[in-house]
C-alpha cells in the first residue's frame, strides 16, 4: 500500500503529466511561431499599445530577445510600431496580426476542449471548481496574471471571472490597505 506522501507525489507527478499533455495539444495552434511571439502576438490583441519593455516582462524574455521577436513580427507584416511617446513607442498589430491570434485562438480553444470532453458533463462543473481554485491559489501577483495569461482568450475570460485575475486584484486590494 502507498504511503500518504506518496500518493501526493503521485497527484503531483499526473498534474505535471497533464501540463505536458496542454502543452503538447496546444503547440499546433501556435502554427510556426514560438511561444513567445505567440504571447506577444495575444497580448498585443488585447492590450494594443503595450511597449517592448512591458512585452518583455509578460512574456518572460530579456529586452534584447523582446526586440528581436518584435522585428520578427514585424518583417511579417503581423505587428506595426505606432508614433514614439518620449522614449517608448506602442506596438499594435495589423489585421493580418489580429487575424493570426484569431485563428491560433479558435484551434487553442478547440484542442483544450478536447481535452476536457474526457470528463461526463456532470464531472466538468466540478473539475473547473478545482481548476479554479488551484490556479487562485497559485496567484502570488498582477504581473503572475499577466504573465500566467498571456496565451488566453481574454474576452472569454475577463475580470470578473478569471480566478487568477480575481485574486490578483484581492492581493492588490490587501495591499493598498497595508
């Protein structure tokens, strides 16, 4: 018989195995970019105007490597670079950049609800109750929200119901009362 911190190993050892299956049923949605461009490609839907600097620090690359991918994007014509405010300038993408994260979000989208077709429609309430909780427990901050949603589909999952922003917005409520 397993022991109680075996088991939790073994709990800890299929979470990790299910992220590697997320990962891997994800990674054709991001066509022939890399997880990085991809996040900046998504972020920039979003959140128009960010700079490279605010970029860099979302999608967890140095400022050089953030330059580097933004000239990428923009020799293929998916990002533009807007007028410079001082010693910044906001990136937008062209509607060939919005068109792009469109598509890599419907097939992100649909192999993720792959996934979860596993589960009985009774099951999944459940499992997204747990999901939610585990993926608030793990918010330690707004740039871990940031960071941690930088592929996500933000008009699905806004303010209200994200469980990583909502927490993220209750760590900076306890914060501004300190």
């Amino acid at each position: 018989m397993m022991h109680a911190y075996a088991m939790q190993l073994l709990d800890a050892n299929k979470l990790g195995a299910l992220g590697a299956v997320i990962r891997d049923s994800t990674e054709a949605s991001l066509r022939e970019l890399s997880p990085s461009a991809a996040a900046v490609l998504s972020m920039l839907h979003f959140k128009p105007g960010l700079t490279t600097t605010q970029l860099a620090e979302i999608v967890g690359v140095s400022q050089p490597t953030a330059v580097r991918l933004i000239d990428g994007l923009e020799r293929q014509a998916l990002i533009v670079r807007g007028k410079p405010e001082g010693r910044v300038t906001p990136l937008m993408l062209t509607e060939r950049g919005h068109a792009q994260v469109k598509e890599m979000q419907a097939l992100r989208l649909t192999a993720l609800d792959g996934l979860l077709s596993a589960l009985r429609s009774d099951e999944r309430p459940r499992f997204v109750s747990m999901l939610d909780r585990i993926l608030a427990g793990a918010t330690t901050s707004r740039a871990f929200a940031r960071t941690t949603c930088r592929l996500c589909e933000h008009d699905l999952c806004g303010a209200e119901v994200c469980p990583i922003g909502c927490r993220a917005a209750e760590i900076e409520k306890q914060e501004s009362e300190r």
